[in-house]
C-alpha cells in the first residue's frame, strides 16, 4: 500500500471512510490494455454480454455495461414496455436512488423510490413484503419494472421482489459495490435470508440489465473496495492470469477508483462471471468454479456471525485451497506462493486464528457443495485449471489449516 492509501482493515464490518478527494489518477502501466485505456480516457462505456436472460423476459441475454455516468442509458435497457419503475436503494444511498428517479421522471416513466434497510437487514422477508405493498398500491403491471440501486445486499432483495411480483417482473441492477459489479448483480440469483441462515430462500431471476457506473465507487469505504477485490483475484486464479498481472504490476491502482486499471480489473472479472453463468445458467455444474475459496470462507463468516467482510474471508479461503491443493500435490508451489503474494499486496489477510479449527470444521461440513458424508473443494490443478476435489481424508485439511493459521 502507498501513503495515499490509508491503511484499512478488510475483514472488519463497515468502517465508513471518507473518499479521498482527489486520488491520483494514475499513470497505468502498460498492463492496462489499450482499449481499457482509450475507453477511460474517452468516456466511452465497456458492454459485456451475459447469455440466459429471463425465460419470461427477455431473449438471449443481457448486457452489463461498465463506464462512467451510465444513468442516461437506463431507460433503453429497460424497454419501451415499461412504465412504473420501483427505484430500490438503502438509506446510504438515497441520494443516488433520488437522482435515478428524477432521471426516469424527466424521461417519461412514473418511478418511485423505495428505501430499505442497510445492508444484509435489508434482506428481510418484512423488506420484500413492504415492497410488494408499494408495488400494489401503485399498480404495477407485469409490464412494469424494478431498478436496484446499491451493493449486493439490494441487488438480491430487490431481485427477489422482481422474480416474485406477479411471477416476474424486469429488473435492472446498478450496482455501486465493486462485490455487486463483479459478482452480485450479474447471473441472476436472487436471495433473501432467513432465522435459519443466509441466502435459503431465493429465485434465478436474471436482470434484463446492469448498468455498473465505476463513479459510484468513489464514496465506497476503503475496506469494502478492498474486500470485494477478492473476488477479482479469484476470477484471476480460476481463469484470467492477466487480472494476476495487472495487481502484481500496480497493487496501489488495483484500489484506486479512479484508475483504468481498477476498470480493467472489473471488466475481466465480469466476463469471467459472464463465461462461467452463461454455460450454467442455474448452478448445477460449472458454476461451482465460482465458489473457488468460498468453503472454508463461508465456514469463517459463520464462526465470526457475519461481522466479517466476505470478500476477506474468502482470501483466507483460497490461501488455504491454495496450502490444500498443493499438500495433495495438485498445485505447483509458484501458483500456490501466488495468492499469498497477490492477496497480499492488496492488504487481504491469508492466516486465521489456530484455535478455531473445530468450528471451521463444522462449518465446511455444512457446505453447499458436499454430497451426503463426501468433503468437496474447489481446488486449483494450476494456473486457471479449476477442478472439484473430494477430500478423502479430514485429516488432510488439518494439515493445509495449520499452513495458514496465526
Ligand atoms: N446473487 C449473487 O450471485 C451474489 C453474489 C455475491 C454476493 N451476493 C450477496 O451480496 C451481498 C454483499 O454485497 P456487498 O458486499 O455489495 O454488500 P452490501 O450490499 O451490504 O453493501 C455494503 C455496504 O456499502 C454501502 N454502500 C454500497 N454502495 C456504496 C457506495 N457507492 N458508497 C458508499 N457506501 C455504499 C451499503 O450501504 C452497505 O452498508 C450479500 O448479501 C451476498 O449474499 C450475492
Ligand atoms: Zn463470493
């Protein structure tokens, strides 16, 4: 980290920042592709395609648009058909949500805003109920549509609500996450949480499309710009080395917003996300590469009762994939010592505490990805050669743990 950086803590819950008023732009490196370069420097926005739009909505896909001052292109992407628009956003964010508004006031549609509860509160079955009466009262007609405003905590209500309202209604995300632009508002799962646990209850529900508007990056606490980095170094891992390079060549511009470097990072670990959704469009096979850190990550954000960024969380999860892989001798030790180089350098943590194992160990045994008894991980075969891994022995964890515990 340079001096411009104040130094954050990635794994702590929301400590708000204030942006820093005049980052450097930034000189990139010749890293940075030069068409990423040209499009910053001209304004001009990215469109990456995603396949699998809704099979009610919409016909072959969507496009998630990445740039700067998007706002002028959302009443095209949300069709001529529409008319009422329900603007969904947090308290953080009414500013933002106000604006988009008034701009689809000024361009003819009848829109109205929502204000939900920050954050993970917000994806509340009492959230979408209060959504659906505003949607009621108002008289929305399967021809009408909902726009997310917000990271993914809205992206997944507000989605949701779309999916469900009158059996689906269009949804266009605005993410303002760097975790909501590569990761949440793109693929089109939807979810709220229960007593029982996060993210049980949910639909597929592609968005008709994403405007992700990099400006709104710049009042993004510092910490969660860092932690939704995790899920760019894991798209660089499982697929794209070049996003391994450009960090490694510049890790102060990886968190800069203001730099074409950050842009370029997002857009490849979109089309990453793009690739993987497009050929597994409701998760039953591919899809799982995405999860790549996320067993023993998740396991991390039960034992800390969600106080701790996932993105943070999920470093540590590939550290230890990374330790594992190698242990079974899958993973050469240079790809192996990459993660603990690149995540790193981004100021994300690689080691957890020694004496919480047991609980760790719960927590993976509750993973998604297990077929009855069987222990099953994303591990990595080499550099972008994912592969799923059925852990034969538990005592094989232990031993990858104790490389990577404080
Ligand atoms: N559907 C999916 O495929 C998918 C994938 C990954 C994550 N998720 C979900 O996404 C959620 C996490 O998303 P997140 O990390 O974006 O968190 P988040 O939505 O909770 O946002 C984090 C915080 O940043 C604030 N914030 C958002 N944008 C801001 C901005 N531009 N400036 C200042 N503050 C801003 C929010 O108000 C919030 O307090 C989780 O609920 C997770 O389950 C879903
Ligand atoms: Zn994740």
């Amino acid at each position: 980290m340079t001096d411009q950086q104040p130094q954050t803590d990635p794994t702590t819950e929301r400590t708000p920042q204030t942006p820093p008023a005049s980052a450097p732009a930034g000189a990139d490196a010749g890293v940075v592709a030069e068409d990423v370069q040209a499009r910053e420097e001209h304004d001009e926005p990215s469109v990456i395609p995603v396949a699998g739009g809704s099979e009610y909505l919409s016909e072959g896909g969507y496009d998630v648009v990445v740039g700067r001052g998007l706002l002028s292109q959302l009443p095209e992407m949300l069709g001529t058909q529409v008319r009422k628009v329900l603007v969904v956003h947090p308290r953080a964010l009414r500013a933002t949500g106000d604006v988009v508004k008034e701009d689809l006031d000024q361009a003819g549609f009848n829109a109205i805003t929502a204000e939900i509860p920050d954050a993970e509160e917000g994806k509340h079955i009492q959230v979408a109920a209060f959504c659906w009466q505003v949607l009621g009262q108002n008289e929305f007609t399967r021809s009408d549509a909902i726009v997310s405003v917000g990271g993914g905590a809205v992206s997944d209500v507000a989605g949701f609500i779309a999916a469900t309202w009158l059996r689906g209604v269009n949804v266009v995300h605005m993410p303002t996450t760097l975790l909501g632009m590569v990761d949440a508002a793109v693929g089109g799962k939807t979810g709220i949480n229960t007593a029982e646990g996060k993210n049980l209850v949910g639909a597929f529900h592609p968005p008709v499309g994403v405007l992700a508007d990099l400006d709104t990056l710049l009042t993004l606490p510092k910490n969660e710009l860092i932690s939704g980095l995790a899920e760019v170094v894991k798209c660089g891992f499982i697929a794209d080395e070049h996003i391994l390079d450009l960090i490694e060549a510049e890790p102060e511009q990886a968190t800069n917003p203001h730099s074409a470097a950050l842009r370029e990072l997002i857009e490849r670990a979109i089309r990453v996300k793009s690739v993987v959704v497009s050929q597994d469009l409701k998760e039953s096979g591919i899809r799982e590469i995405l999860n790549y850190g996320h067993t023993l990550g998740h396991a991390i954000e039960l034992a800390e009762r969600y106080q701790y960024r996932h993105g943070a969380a999920v470093s540590i999860g590939m550290a230890f994939a990374a330790e594992l892989a190698r242990s079974v001798g899958k993973l050469d030790d240079a790809t192996a010592e990459r993660h603990f180089s690149v995540l790193g350098a981004l100021g994300l943590p690689t080691s957890y505490r020694g004496d919480r194992w047991a609980a760790l160990l719960d927590g993976i045994k509750r993973d998604k990805k297990n077929r009855g008894d069987q222990l099953r991980f994303v591990l990595l075969e080499g550099q972008g050669r994912p592969i799923t891994y059925d852990v034969p022995d538990e005592s094989l964890l232990f031993a990858a743990y104790q490389e990577i515990a404080d």
